[in-house]
C-alpha cells in the first residue's frame, strides 16, 4: 500500500504535512503518483486565512481540517476495473490535491502531451477557468478589455484575450512586479494604480470609449465596484476572481441606465459533458491549453516565480502570507520520496 504525505490546513493559519496511505483503485479510478503541484493563490490564501464570511459557499467549503490544492500533475500507476481513458505510466493533469498519491475517477485525468513538462502542465486547471470566462465574456476581435488584477489569473487572462482577438488590452495592478511580466509580452498596457485613478486612464487609452469586457480576477469585493465604472454602455462585466464578501452597488446608476451586463464565471459554469451546443467542457478546455503549451502558442513557464519541495509546503504558504504580490506561479515538486 502506497504511503506519503497530504497538505492539511489543520486550522487557519496553519498548515501540516499529515501522513496518508493509499489503496488500490477501484473500478473507473485510477491511482495516481504526483510530480508537482502549482499553488493557486488567491483560493488557497483565501482558504488559509479564512478571510471569507461565515455564513457563505467558502465556509461550507472549508471545514478545518481540510486538504487543498487543485492544479496537480502525476503519472498514473495503477488503474481499475473499466478504465481505458489512461494507461499506467501516463502523465496526467487532474484537480487533485497537494499530495503524494491520489486516487482519482480516471475520466477526470487529461493526458499531457509528451513534450509539455510537467510544471507547464500544472497551470492546466487554472488555465480552464480562465478559459471559460473569455469564452463567457463573448469577446471578439478589436473589443477593448480591462483586467483588473495581474496575479496569476490575471496574467492567463491577458494572454488569451490577444489570442480572441481583444485590443487594446489593458491590465490594472498597483503592484510593479505582477505588471513587469505583462510588459514583457509587448502587447499589453499597464496600469500601476488604483482607485479614482484608473477610469480617466481607461478612458484616455480607449479613446474615451471605455471598454467592451471588464474582468474582475481579484476576488476583492471593493474592486467589483470600480470595475462597473470601466465598462462602457451596453458592456460586460466578468465575474472571474471569486468574490470574498458582499459588494455594495448602486444597481440603478451603475447597472440598470447603464445596460451593462455582470457575468458569473465560476468553474462550475463548464458544462459537464460535451455536447454540439455546449462543447467547451473542462475536459476541452485542459486539451486546447496543452495543446497551445505544445505549439508553442502560450508558453507559461515564464510566469513561474518560485520553486519548493513538498517538504518546504509550509515555508511556500508562509511566503505567500507576508507579501503575496512578489509570487506568481508557485510550483510544489513532489519527486522525492518521503
């Protein structure tokens, strides 16, 4: 029986590393060897801190103790009965958790192409969300977009609205580091502000239009407020951070004479199964990431800030705690054996 380690939030502010043991896969499952895991920071900080309401999604969510993680990537080593989506020795994307070994439904593993590594292949999770909420926001080519936020959501987000075609492409941040990774695609404009600040900015760029698709990538419920105030008449609003608290809105003057449009794209917004009128489940969403990775179209090696081993996962949430702005890709290798 195979045995390793699992990441715990044992309690806010805490988090342990719990020895586990793992069995055999029963029929449809697989069990699976993880190399590395990719933090994504802005749900998993949420969920450290339990900066979240207590009457909430989140709080029925995260009941200490509580494994996290959702961006991991293993080899398969053992199957069971019925499966043969996935063969033993496959690497594979999955939402597992931060963890040594997992056993997962197998229709729920995403084959990695053989020249994509395995820490480019993480993002795969994050990357469908983003995904999703581009294809949500229904945008098309020449309409001008503002992300508000360049945390790791926010940079994918950049990326593959040039990629559907938005322009011009603007990015608010008051953190330099975040937007020092945008300016280096050569295709994004930066906005090192907050607050009152950005709307005449926004306006100046835009041509005094404003923009088409706002995405609020921040989770921060006060951004939700000034991300309406960006948005053109008749524009639309993309809910792709996943708020942490009420928002306060005037509905009548920012929403209502305005027309505008809020959109909700929570993952949970991908259709489960692919159909000729909804295609773009998770599933199609992982392999059209992978397969940009492998073309060479999105490369988001890049973006990868930080490196630990699965025995430093502490010291990685520590860091991440005291000044989450100096992070972006935070990768988690779990090679070694424990």
């Amino acid at each position: 029986m195979p045995t390793g380690y699992q990441t715990i939030f044992a309690a806010p502010n805490q988090v342990i590393l719990e020895p586990q043991e793992w069995g055999s896969p029963g029929p449809g499952q697989a069990l699976i060897r993880t190399e590395c895991t990719l933090i994504s920071t802005g749900t998993e900080l949420t969920a450290l801190t339990a900066d979240f309401p207590p009457v909430s999604s989140w709080a029925n969510w995260i009941q200490f103790p509580t494994g996290i993680g959702y961006s991991n990537v293993a080899r398969v080593v053992e199957v069971g009965e019925g499966v043969e989506h996935v063969k033993v020795g496959d690497r594979v994307a999955n939402t597992g958790n931060h963890a040594t070994y997992r056993l997962f439904p197998a229709n729920h593993l995403w084959p990695v192409p053989a020249r994509v590594d395995a820490e480019a292949a993480s993002f795969s999770t994050l990357a469908e969300i983003v995904l999703g909420g581009v294809r949500l926001s229904r945008l098309i080519f020449g309409e001008a977009v503002v992300i508000i936020g360049a945390g790791l959501i926010g940079q994918l987000a950049a990326r593959f609205c040039r990629i559907a075609g938005a322009w011009p492409i603007l990015v608010v941040d008051p953190a330099e580091q975040r937007l020092a990774f945008l300016r280096e695609t050569g295709f994004v404009q930066t906005l090192p502000m907050w607050g009152d600040q950005v709307r005449p900015e926004v306006e100046r760029l835009t041509k005094g239009r404003m923009a088409d698709v706002v995405f609020d990538v921040t989770g921060n419920p006060i951004a939700m407020q000034g991300a309406l105030r960006l948005a053109r008449r008749k524009g639309r609003v993309v809910v792709l951070g996943s708020p942490r608290g009420p928002v306060s809105i005037d509905f009548h003057e920012e929403v209502h004479t305005q027309g505008l449009e809020i959109i909700g794209a929570h993952n949970s917004m991908h259709p489960s199964v692919e159909t000729p009128h909804a295609p773009w489940t998770m599933a199609r969403d992982v392999e059209l990431f992978l397969e940009w990775q492998d073309a060479g179209v999105v490369d988001v090696r890049p973006l990868i800030t930080h490196r630990y081993s699965w025995r430093e996962v502490a010291e990685a949430y520590r860091m991440l705690t005291e000044d989450r702005t100096r992070a972006l890709g935070v990768i988690l290798d779990w090679s070694a054996e424990p």
